[in-house]
C-alpha cells in the first residue's frame, strides 16, 4: 500500500494524496487523486490546488455529477490569487519532454503558473495530449515523476479518452498498438466489454503473420479464442504501432472481411467493421535529432494498402488533435473547475494552448477558435523545442511563436496583465469624459 492523506472538508469529497514514488494504478483509479512526490507529501505544494480542483471538477464531468450544492455567481470574488479569466493547455512531448526527459524550461515555467512570478498569481493548466497506450492515470504518475511535482490524472486528456464514450456500442473489439498488453488494459478500464489483441489472433493462427512470431512472453498474455468463430466489431488504435507489418495484416484482413469475422472475404469490401484512431499526427518528437513516423503515417498507409487492393477509399475516424471534439472536453473540463472554484459557469475567457506541432497543436487551436463550437478563445503559440524546427514554415499559422514553454507561459500572461492595464486605461479615459461633460 502506497502512502497516502486525504484532504477534504465538510461540503466536499476527499482528494487522495498518494506518493509518486510508490503509488500503483489500481489505487489511482480508486478514486480522484493527485500524484505528489515524497518531499510534499506532509505540506501540499503551489501546484496541489490546481491539481485537486481539476482533478474534481473532471471527476464530476465523468460520472455527470453536479457540484455539492447549488452555485451562483459570488456577490463578492472569492479570496483567492488564482485567476479564472485565462488557462493554458500544454501538449506534452515536444513542449515539457522529450526523449522521457523533461525540457530543460519545462520546470521553471510550471512555477512561474503556481504563482511565481512578479504578479503573484496562480494560473489554471491542463494537458491535452495525442500520446496513446497508457490510461490517463499512468501519464499523471509519469509526468509527476517528470517535473517533480503534484498533478491529477484529471488534468489529462489524451487522444484515446473520447473512446470510452464507445465503450457501450461495440462488444467485442480489435485494439491495436502499445506496448504489451497495456492498451488491452486501458480499454477494459475504459468499460469495453470484450478486448482481442493481434496477439490474440497470432496466437489462434500463427499462418496470420508470416514473418512474425509471439515471444514467450506474448504468447503468455495472448488470449487463447477461435477466431473462427468471433465477428470483431470495430477496430481502434489505441497507440502506436510496435509491429507495422503484422498489425497492418490483420488490420487489413478485418476491414476486408465479412461482418469481421476473420478469414472470410467480403464481395463488395463494405462489411468489415469501422475503424478508429486515436490521433493523426504523421510524426512526432522524440530525443532523435529529427521526428519519428507516428500514428497519422500508419493510417495513411492503411489507406494506400486498403486503396490498392479494393480499389476503395478507406473509411476512418481520429479523434485527438486537430479534432473539435478534443477542444470541446477540454472547454468543459475548465468551465466545470471555474463553476466549482469561483461560481461562475463559463469557462475561462482565454486558453493559451502550447504546442510544438503545427498540423495538429496549431491547427486544432486555430480551428476550434473559429468554429461555431467554441465558447472563448483559444489562443495558439507554438514552439520551437519539438516537431517544428526554425527556418522552416509552419503548415498552420500561430497566433506567436517562442524558444520554449517558458516563453510561451511568460507571453500569455504578460499578454493577459496587458489587457487588463488597457482596460483599466479605457474605463478611466470613459469617466473622465463623463466628469468633462
């Protein structure tokens, strides 16, 4: 058993505090949580009230449960040095890691957003992430580890989350790419009632791939089915692939087949069940000196493959980033933490997003901006530490770009202080006119 407080009082629930060092899973998914390391295990750290307020207000989105009590707009704002009229939203590798190690900026700049900085004030922040494979409470404890500090699994949306809306259409589904068995893991988490892996259908058929064979260790977490028997009803790409050529075959053969049920051949190549990614992104950043092929380039090379041999365009949904659907959680997610910490049930004027990756982080931003679905702005900056490299044009404009995420947090706060002095400025020009006349 990990160590552990709680915090709570007497009109809320209680946020778990469970070390980073030796916390499990199991115990973060028991119940809202946030990840502290070991030297703020007795004091809650700057970043504790960010963390636990997300972590709740996300907790209360998921199991569509209203804040204790009815909230009204304050007849005076609450004494607080949190400000609830802008946010900032990081995309991870690229932006605060890259290569498992955190960017050298990435530290200070999550300081500087629990309050130290000139003004004092603290600055609400969430992380909106393609990265697949893992559950969103692994992510927390890895990214605690990371950055050193306390975080919430309910400051995470990553590419997959959406998918556990599904979980209740499809019954029995292919899951593909992670590591091992993890993604079997997180779509079970996420309620799917019937997970099968490529490992699942080698191990029925070892004919399936030709060239590739289960080690020990996979054939022992592989599932032993006849797949003779099973219609597999939807196909999702959890992460990315570690095994192209296999998981491509099988892939291929399921949106091939009739009512997926595998070694059967459909006629007219419209019976196979849907297929589903949970991002897009052709590469990424990762500590090679140049981008990695990622999840986009798999599906695009599905498509090549599937066109090639029925003469069809393949059709496909991602979700993830440029997705509306990933902005729209992420604007509920923070106008449910502005409901809970200040009564007001909007969400945060602005969200600074920061990203290192033009076709998705930018474009994603730029478009839900513009689209009728987005209720503020969302304010683009991108940055020069991942995918996108100086010297070259970004495929989708930002509203600015900076060195790093440092610069990024300084420049969205600096840009809000701004608007305010000028604010300030216009209202007392107005009285002065008033007084004038």
């Amino acid at each position: 058993m990990s160590e552990q407080t709680l915090l709570s009082s007497p009109t809320k629930p209680a946020v778990r505090r469970l070390s980073s060092f030796s916390t499990t899973f199991e115990e973060l998914a028991l119940g809202p949580s946030v990840v502290v390391p070991p030297e703020h295990m007795t004091k809650p750290s700057d970043a504790h009230e960010t963390a636990a307020a997300l972590e709740m207000a996300k907790h209360r989105l998921q199991t569509k449960k209203p804040a204790d009590g009815q909230i009204t707009p304050p007849s005076t704002p609450p004494q607080t040095n949190f400000t609830d009229e802008y946010a900032f939203a990081f995309d991870i590798d690229g932006v605060l890691i890259r290569g498992g190690k955190p960017i050298p900026q990435a530290v200070q700049a999550m300081k500087v957003l629990n309050g130290q900085n000139e003004y004092g004030v603290k600055v609400p922040y969430i992380f909106v992430t393609n990265g697949g494979g893992k559950t969103e409470q692994e992510r927390c404890l890895d990214l605690s580890r990371q950055l050193e500090m306390e975080i919430s699994p309910g400051q995470f949306i990553c590419g997959h989350t959406p998918m556990r809306e599904m979980a209740q259409k499809y019954g029995t589904v292919l899951v593909v790419g992670g590591e091992g068995d993890k993604c079997r893991s997180v779509a079970e988490g996420y309620g799917f009632k019937d997970v099968v892996t490529p490992g699942d259908i080698i191990k029925d058929n070892k004919d399936t791939t030709p060239f590739r064979k289960l080690t020990d260790d996979e054939t022992n977490h592989s599932r032993a089915r006849n797949f003779g028997e099973t219609e597999i009803e939807a196909i999702f790409v959890f992460a990315d692939s570690r095994d192209w050529a296999g998981d491509q075959q099988i892939i291929l053969d399921l949106l091939m087949s009739k009512r997926g049920r595998l070694g059967t051949r459909s006629a007219t190549f419209d019976e196979g069940p849907p297929i589903f990614f949970s991002h897009n992104d052709i590469v990424w950043s990762t500590s090679h000196q140049l981008t990695r092929l990622g999840m986009g380039a798999l599906r695009t090379s599905l498509e090549a493959m599937y066109k090639a041999m029925t003469g069809k365009d393949l059709i496909s949904t991602a979700f993830g980033k440029p997705q509306i659907g990933t902005f729209q959680f992420a604007t509920r997610l923070l106008q449910q933490w502005r409901k809970d910490t200040h009564g007001i049930n909007a969400p945060p004027r602005t969200v600074y997003f920061v990203g290192d990756t033009p076709e998705s982080d930018i474009r994603g931003t730029n478009e839900f901006n513009a689209s009728e679905y987005s209720e503020n702005q969302w304010y683009s900056i991108l940055v020069r530490t991942g995918v996108f490299q100086e010297g070259t044009k970004p495929a989708f404009q930002p509203n600015a770009t900076v060195d790093n995420v440092l610069d990024a947090v300084k420049y969205g706060i600096q840009r809000e202080v701004d608007k305010k002095r000028t604010k300030v400025q216009q209202l007392s020009e107005q009285q002065e006119a008033i007084a004038e006349e």
